[in-house]
C-alpha cells in the first residue's frame, strides 16, 4: 500500500486540485517577498473576479500605513519554461475581459508571475501597461527578466506606483539628493550687429529681392519699419545693394540683447529664430505651420541613425523611420516619423537661454506633413514618459551644441552656438528605480533607458 496516498472511504469527496496547491505555492512567494520589503500582504480568499490580494505601503521605520493599496493578480507556474521565454524575456497573454477589469478600477493593478522551479517572481503595473493601445491590442504582457524581477529590490518601485494615483499622496523617502536636469541651453551669440534704411517694407519683400541677387539668401536679418537688422555687414555684398549702405549703423549686440524695451526684444528674438534656421541646416527642416525643427529623411534611404554622446556613452537613436503599411497598397509604408524640437528664446537673470521641447514630425512621404499628424503625435504623447523625453533632450542637446562647430570642410557658424546648462542639485529626490523599473519598458519604440544613463532623471 502506498503510504504517502490517503485511503479513500467513500466515493464521492472534496478536492483540492493541483492547480490550487500551485497557485497557493506562488502566493505564499508573493507574500515573502512583499513582507520582506515591511509592506503588509492581504489575500482576498473566497470569491474573487481577478484579484488574489492586496499590498499595503507600510513605512518600516515609523510602523505607520497610510491606506495606499496595490492589487495582485497572481500566476504561477511549474513549467520549466515560461510563454515565449527567449533569454531576456517571456510573455504572459490576457483576455479582453480581465484586461478591461484590471485597466479599469480605482486602485493599481500587479500582475505577479511566479516561476516555481526556480522560486523567482516577475511583475508589472497593468495600467501603466496597457495604456499602450498597441499593448492593448496584441492582448500580452511583457516580462523584462532581468528589470521586472520581483525582488525586495522593487520597493522603491512599488512605492511609485502606489503614490502616482493620489494626488498629495508620498511614500516612505528613498533618497537625499538629486539632480533635475532643465531642458534648457545657453545661448551664444555674434558680437555684433548692423543697422540701415532699405526701401522695402517687409521681409516677404526684402527676402524676395535677396533671393533674386544671390541663390540659396542668408536668412539672419529682419525688417522693421523700412530698416533692415542684420547680423551681416550691411555694407558689404550682397546687402548692399538692398539697403542705404553708407547710412549704416554698428552696435554691439548686447545693446538689444539687455534692453528692457519691449520692442528690442522682440527683434532680437525673431532675430535669434532667423539665426537658428541658418544654423541647423542642412540637417533639419523647419515646418511652417508648427514650427517645429526635424530631421531630415535621407534621399536614398529609408530611415536616419543619429549617433550622439549621451549621459554617459555614445550610443546611436534612429530619429526618421518609416511605420505602418498603406492599405490600398501594402507595399507602401503608411508614414514616416522624424525626431523634433520646438524652441523658445528666453532671457533669465540676464542670459539668454533656449528651451528646448522634444516632440515629433509626422510626413507621409519622408518630407510632406502626413494628413493625420495631429492624431498621431497625440496618441505618442499619451504613452511617452520622463524618460523618453528626458533622452531626446539629451540627443537634442548633444545635437545644437556641436552642430555648426569648424571642421575640415566648414568653418564655425558665427552668428549662434548652444552650451549645455549645469544640471540642478536638489537636497530631496527619487532613486533611480522609480524611473527605471515601471516608467521605461525595453520594448519601446520611444526610448531604451541604457541610451540615456541613469544619474540625472528628471526634464522640467
């Protein structure tokens, strides 16, 4: 007789399943780990539609709990390999109807995947991801083994999750210091500039005569009130011949650039978006209606690799890239998508900055606005986060202030360069793994982490 069977006297008995003895198995992982972290672990038992317990944020200093709740969906498994497990990753698929119960309540939602064989448990926020409607869409979870391990080393994580829904609401500190990072460039600009009467009365009129005597025309000037403001000497050709030459007045930059008249102000500043339309070129366009700056898709190419020196290494972001299909013709791509900056010039305890916005250009043809650009930027800016945006800026950085620099080819553009801006030191901030952990996914088109280091989070 088998010793380790239990004799059956009757026929008919409760069971208990092997699916529940696993189940329990990766719940009582779960709860370890939770309560190695000093949080508080509640399992629902009973009835339930989707949520096997709670965690409760619990300050393990102080003893003190502050109701900030986390709901758990628990897997677990005793395969030896885990859904579409390659070496870095694995997937766990959802139904509509659990994604749409998870998506939809008050309180954040963990999906916690427990490997048994190896003890080791996987988790995500699910609201956070399926905010991607392409997530949403192919109805999987992705699982980063290495960064979206279940570990006490996920509190400061967890921690963020929790307190990202109630306004006010702070988890037990994590760190002293900081360092923020503002999407900010000094700005440089030619020593000199130049004044004269012209005949013509605006720059559609001024540009159009430049554009008769000399093909391509420089475009760092404007005309204000029959005058034209330069940063060329107006004496000299071309200008010359659209301008009272001998008329003309010198003055030292600064003159406009620290006056407190409104209007030398605002000349100076169209003035500086003249200059930096000349700058940026040939690499970037300028779109007339948005204003943005983007770059440029290759004439024999598809796509556009930018290497660059991030925070820490040098590393190469595509920034044009075609994406989708046409469906009156597959073989077609749908549009393009380009890296972009807005700027704005700004004076700030007496110097002159520029604040620079990523954002993005969308062109159904690698030149053209795609008629749908709108809608498109509008759902990326739904799911980018910090960090995405932070290591634009650092590409964008990078970009505008060793563009235009004197090589063998070409000399140094005179009339504008960039510096980049110390970053903030701050006495109070975040640990790094509240960015990293939940706010960046690996498998983002919009950004890998490791492009932009991991010492200075924030953009403001």
């Amino acid at each position: 007789m088998d010793r380790n069977r239990i004799p059956r006297e009757h026929k008919t008995m409760k069971k208990i399943g092997k699916s529940d003895i696993i189940g329990q198995q990766g719940m009582s992982i779960i709860e370890g780990i939770v309560l190695s972290m000093g949080f508080m672990f509640y399992p629902t038992g009973g009835v339930e539609a989707g949520i096997d317990g709670f965690i409760e944020l619990r300050d393990a200093e102080t003893g003190e709990v502050g109701n900030l709740l986390l709901q758990v969906q628990g897997k677990a498994t005793e395969r030896d390999r885990l859904q579409g497990e390659t070496g870095e990753t694995f997937e766990f698929p959802c139904a509509d109807v659990d994604i749409e119960y998870w998506t939809k309540g008050t309180a954040p939602v963990l999906l916690i995947v427990v490997a048994l064989k190896t003890r080791k448990a996987y988790w995500k926020s699910l609201k956070e991801w399926f905010a991607d409607p392409e997530r949403r869409k192919s109805r999987k979870v992705v699982f980063d083994k290495a960064k979206d391990e279940f570990t006490r080393e996920a509190k400061a994580a967890m921690i963020a999750v929790a307190t990202a829904v109630r306004p006010g609401a702070s988890g037990p500190s994590v760190k002293k210091s900081e360092q923020i990072l503002a999407n900010l460039l000094e700005v440089v600009f030619g020593p000199r500039l130049f004044w004269a009467p012209t005949s013509h009365g605006t720059d559609k009129s001024f540009g159009g005569a430049l554009g008769e005597i000399v093909k391509p025309s420089r475009g760092e000037w404007i005309v204000r009130s029959k005058s034209v403001l330069s940063f060329h000497p107006l004496d000299e050709y071309p200008w010359k011949k659209l301008c009272d030459w001998e008329a003309m007045e010198e003055f030292d930059t600064t003159e406009w650039a620290n006056s407190d008249d409104e209007d030398r102000q605002r000349d100076f500043v169209a003035l500086l978006n003249r200059a930096i339309g000349e700058f940026v070129r040939p690499e970037l366009y300028r779109d007339r209606d948005s204003g943005v700056f983007f770059f440029r898709k290759p004439k024999e190419r598809d796509s556009l690799n930018y290497a660059y020196r991030s925070l820490q290494n040098t590393t190469t972001r595509r920034v044009v890239g075609p994406y989708g299909k046409k469906k009156s013709d597959p073989r077609q791509f749908a549009y393009w998508r380009h890296s972009a900056f807005l700027h704005r010039f700004i004076r700030l305890a007496g110097k002159w900055y520029a604040e620079i916005t990523p954002t993005y250009h969308f062109t159904y043809n690698g030149q053209d606005t795609d008629a749908y650009a709108g809608e498109r930027l509008k759902k990326i800016k739904e799911i980018e986060n910090n960090a995405a945006v932070m290591g634009q800026f650092v590409m964008w950085r990078d970009f505008l202030t060793t563009h235009g620099a004197e090589d063998l080819l070409t000399k140094t553009y005179p009339f504008l360069s960039f510096r980049a801006v110390d970053a903030l030191e701050l006495d109070v901030g975040v640990p790094d793994d509240l960015w990293k952990s939940q706010e960046t996914d690996p498998a983002s088109p919009l950004f890998e982490y490791a492009l932009a280091g991991e010492t200075v989070e924030n953009v403001t």
